[in-house]
C-alpha cells in the first residue's frame, strides 16, 4: 500500500509539474519574456500528462504567434519556424478542445489566421524561391491541417483553400522536377477541374524534358477539355506535332490555331509552311502574306515567300522544259507563268536580302534572277 502511495504522489507531482508549466508559459507570455515562454510550453506539450491538453497548445499557438509577431531584436529570430509551430499548435488545440473553450477566442482565431497567411508566404516566396522545397511542402502539408478549422471562412478570404493548397504543392513538385508526384498532383488537379491552365503547359514541359511526349500529349489534351481555347497548350502541341511531322495533324491545330488567334503571325507563316509542304499551294500564299500583312518585316517569312515563288517558278518551269516541241501555245503560257512567279520572289528575296545582307545564299539566286531577265546592271550589284 506505501508504495502505490509513493507511485501516486510521484504521478501526481509529474502532472502537476507539467501543468506548472502551462501556467508558467502563461505568465511568462504576459510578460513577454518570450524564450522562457517558449521553453515552457515545449516542455508541457511534450510530456505525456500534458501533450493532449487543448490548453497547454493554446499557449504554444500563442506563445510562436508572439515570436512571430515582436519586433522587439531579442526574441526576434528565436525560431526560424515560428509560423509553422504556431500553426501546428493552434490546429492541435482545435483538435483536442472538443467544448470548444479555446477555439473560440478572439486571440486564438487571431494567431491561427495570422500564423497561417504569414505561413503561405513563407512557404511560396521565401521557401519555394531559394528552392527549399523540402520546406515548401512541409508549410503546405501543415496549413493542409489548418484548412478544415477555418474560423468564418477568414483562411479562404486570405486565399487559403484545400485546392490552392493542392496547387501550390504541385507548383513546387514541379520545380523541383519530381515527375512522379507532379503527375499524381496534376491528376488529382484534373479531377478537380482547378482553374489554371499552367497546370498543363507545365507538366508537359516537364515530360518533354524528360522525353516523355505521350504523356506530354496527354495532359496537353486533358487541358483542352477545360481549356479548349487556350493558345499556350495549343502552341505545345504544335510544337510536338512539328517535331514528330504530322502534317495534317499539325495543319489541323494551326488552322484552329488561327481561327482563335487570327492576328497572330507565327500561326500564319507557320500554316503557309505546312500547306506549302502538303502541296497546297493557293493557301500557303495566302497565309504567308497575311503574315506579311501583319508583320512586314518578319524575315523568315521573307524568304519563305520567296522560296514559295521562286520554287513555283521553277515548277513552271519544268512543265515547260517537258512540254513536246509542237505545243507553242503552252509553252508560251508556261514561260509567262514561270515569270511572273519568279519576279515575284526577287521582290520578297529583295526586301529579305535589305535586312539580311550576310545571307550568300540568296545574294546568288537574286543575281540569278535578274541575269534570267537580261538586267545585268542589276544582277550585278548580287556579285
């Protein structure tokens, strides 16, 4: 009997050491002595008799709020992860408060809130930019925690949401080029149908770094089903069609491509060039000058133009060349055709040479050009 006597008092003693210590952390934050503050509350919620009191995590919420919040030199930088144990501890204490006694509390719901937004800045432009992202995704998991005791939706006022959260850890996932949990995160973004489309433009970039086109394609497409006008994703593709030569396919997304975006010039030199490729010629002409049109001065396109001349000359000109003797009615037509389009590429090579006087390539064929029409003085300047 005298010793489970003596085990009760020693029982008892601990626990009341260990509440001592939540008084102790109390009053140590009264006065601001905030490092004795902080080694008490630690100490009470550390030990066992005090780590599932909702009182003793109300303080240390309160007491790493404080750290958080002084100004004053000497406590200031106490703890580098004074958001993330603030938050931590308010969360644990609105876990164990089933009454509700400290949850309610203007100071408390102030610290939580407060903790909170100062820890998503932490974790997307402090942690994140020096590329701790370790830490990043610590922070976010934490506030994770933190979302379903919103007081008055005030952590969804300050953006802070199950979804956003999601987001950003996907953000961070990519950056970090951790392909595996990039793609589990951007499916369950999908599944959400969560309003931003970089979460597609960029996976794909990642799987396209790491070769993986059909996987890139994938998710360009799983995009498209929410974003079906957006130019980024539609670039991307294009790019991947390009890379792989399907035409058509190709052709068809520039054409969308077009119809969506029809000032831009890149799709309309870029369409001519796929059309001219196909065969189709009327519309490659087409396209390349609307590019023109739009850009005067755009000098791939330039010498596209002229190229697309000068090649339908010589097309011509081989008809004529094949043409039996006795068709002079013809081969008179053909000749005329031939050049009309090849004095339509010396003036597209011309304005392409005028910006691109290096280029040796056309140099030669613009004297070409002009020796085929006997203007020597001119040809001659292309020496």
């Amino acid at each position: 009997m005298k010793i489970l006597s003596v085990f009760f008092i020693t029982i008892t003693s601990v626990s009341l050491a260990q509440n001592f210590n939540i008084q102790n952390a109390s009053n140590y934050l009264r006065n601001k002595e905030l490092d004795k503050a902080k080694s008490a509350a630690d100490e009470a919620v550390k030990n066992e008799s005090t780590s599932n009191s909702a009182k003793a995590w109300m303080y240390r919420g309160k007491i790493y709020y404080a750290l958080l919040s002084t100004k004053d030199e000497k406590y200031k930088n106490l703890d580098a992860e004074a958001a993330e144990k603030a938050v931590e501890s308010f969360v644990k204490c609105f876990e164990l408060d089933k009454d509700k006694i400290y949850s309610n509390e203007s100071e408390v719901k102030e610290g939580f809130i407060v903790s909170s937004s100062n820890l998503m800045y932490k974790a997307t432009s402090v942690y994140r930019p020096n590329k701790e992202y370790d830490k990043t995704i610590k922070s976010l998991e934490i506030l994770e925690k933190a979302v379903p005791y919103d007081p008055d939706q005030a952590l969804k006022r300050n953006n802070i949401t199950k979804e956003k959260l999601l987001f950003e850890k996907y953000k961070t996932y990519i950056l970090a080029e951790d392909l595996n949990k990039a793609k589990e995160l951007a499916n369950q973004l999908y599944t959400i149908k969560y309003k931003d489309p970089s979460i597609y433009t960029s996976i794909a970039r990642l799987l396209l770094s790491k070769t993986d086109t059909a996987a890139a394609l994938d998710f360009l497409h799983k995009g498209q089903t929410i974003f079906d006008d957006n130019i980024d994703l539609l670039n991307i593709e294009i790019d991947i069609l390009s890379r792989q030569k399907k035409l058509n396919e190709l052709k068809q997304k520039l054409e969308t491509a077009v119809e969506a975006s029809p000032d831009n010039e890149a799709y309309h030199a870029v369409l001519g060039n796929i059309y001219d490729k196909l065969g189709e010629k009327e519309k490659a002409e087409k396209e390349y000058l609307k590019a023109l049109e739009l850009n005067p001065k755009n000098e791939p396109v330039l010498f596209n133009v002229g190229a697309y001349y000068f090649n339908t000359g010589n097309e011509w000109n081989k008809k004529l060349a094949d043409l039996p003797p006795k068709e002079t009615q013809k081969a008179k037509e053909y000749e005329t055709k031939a050049n009309e389009y090849f004095k339509k590429a010396i003036q597209y090579f011309e304005e392409y040479y005028s910006l691109k006087p290096d280029d040796k390539a056309v140099k030669q064929r613009l004297r070409q050009l002009y020796l085929r029409f006997g203007e020597t003085e001119k040809a001659d300047k292309y020496k």
